[in-house]
C-alpha cells in the first residue's frame, strides 16, 4: 500500500513537472495568448506548492498552501472570462472570486493562527465555484455554429482538466474540511485525501500537456 501511495505522488510530481517543462518549451511562442500562456507558470507554482512542505518547513509552508486556492482560482477564472462568449457567465466568474476571497478572509480572521486555517473549506468552495464556468464553457463548446476539433483545441483540454479537478474533488474536500473539525485528527487519513489530490492533480496537468502541444483547427 506504501509503495502505491509513493507511486502516486510521484507520478504527480512527475506530472506537473512535465507540464512546466513542456509549457515554457510551447506556449511561449509567438502568436499564443496569455490564458494559455499563464498555465506553465501555475504549474510552476503547483510543483512549488508540493514540494514546499518538504524544503522549506511546515510553518512557512502552510502560508504557501493557504494562499494557493486563491491563486489557482485567479488563474482559472481569467482563462474563463477570456473564451467564455457569455457575458453574464463571465461576471459570474468575477463575482466568484469576490466570494471566494470573502470566505478566505473570514476563516483566516476567526482561525487560531493562520497556519490553524481549515482550508478545506476554502477548496471545497473554489472547486463548486469553478463548476459554474466549466458547464457553460462546454454548453458554448457544443452550441456553436462552428465546429472545433476538438483534438487540436487547447482550451478545450484546459477546460477538460478543470472540470475533473473541480468535479472529483468536491467529495474530497468535503471529506477533509468535516475531517479537519474533529479534536482527534488522524495523520494516515490526512495524508491518503493528498495523495487523491496528487492524483487528481496528475490528470489535470497530463492534459495541459495535451493542450500545449495543440494548434488549433475550425471547421466552419
């Protein structure tokens, strides 16, 4: 079992790792917009993020983690407004972040500490606010007059590995925020909710991969 959960987190290192490598190798060529070109860089910041716990010291990692949602969220939604067509969706987006970064501040001002932050409620929230724009981006995708191929769109892959991130880890962030309220915490659950997310995580960047390496093709 040990040797299935270390697989796990490292194919998500793994991963995210190539994602970065091959995004900052792609997506920073000439004619590329910048929604695309910003998600080599939270990969960057993802793969930060993982290893901080390990580099840098649980104190001064959890100010990474906390403050990470808040950052994933920025990146999702701008790459939304930017191929949304809908301009209600869009304020939708926008309106989200207002709400998200409202309950962030609130349970960062009522916590013991910063550190103490129960941030699974703060995923659990970002992961149901970023359904909304998924659902509408694939509605838009699918009632078009002109038909994508959708093998060779980038934003079609992104969106893709949102929608998973989003979708299955909802259950999983509702599991640790009601966990993380009980005294009696125990640290092998703790560490198994990461290892889905690492997993989660994995299948997002291997089709960030995808849409990296696409040039997109419209038939009309």
């Amino acid at each position: 079992m040990k040797i299935f959960s270390n697989s796990v987190m490292l194919i998500g290192y793994l991963t995210t790792l190539c994602s970065v490598v091959v995004g900052f190798i792609f997506c920073f060529r000439k004619g590329k917009p910048l929604h695309i070109k910003l998600f080599p860089i939270y990969s960057l910041i993802s793969i930060i993020q993982m290893l901080s716990a390990y580099t840098i010291g649980k104190t001064a990692a959890s100010y990474i983690m906390n403050f990470f949602p808040l950052f994933e969220f920025g990146i999702f939604a701008f790459f939304f407004v930017q191929v949304l067509k809908t301009t209600r969706i869009k304020i939708i987006v926008l309106l989200s972040g207002i709400i998200l970064a409202l309950d962030f501040l609130g349970i960062s001002i009522t916590a013991d500490s910063f550190t103490a932050i129960n941030i699974g409620n703060v995923y659990l929230l970002e992961s149901a606010l970023l359904l909304v724009p998924c659902i509408m981006y694939f509605k838009e995708l699918f009632t078009a007059k002109s038909t994508v191929i959708l093998s060779t769109d980038p934003t079609f892959w992104i969106a893709t590995g949102i929608l998973i991130l989003s979708a299955c880890s909802i259950p999983v962030s509702l599991f640790f925020y009601l966990k993380n309220l009980e005294i009696n915490q125990d640290p092998s659950l703790d560490n198994s909710l990461r290892r889905i997310y690492f997993f989660l995580y994995a299948i997002m960047c291997a089709l960030f991969v995808k849409s990296f390496l696409c040039r997109t093709r419209t038939l009309e």
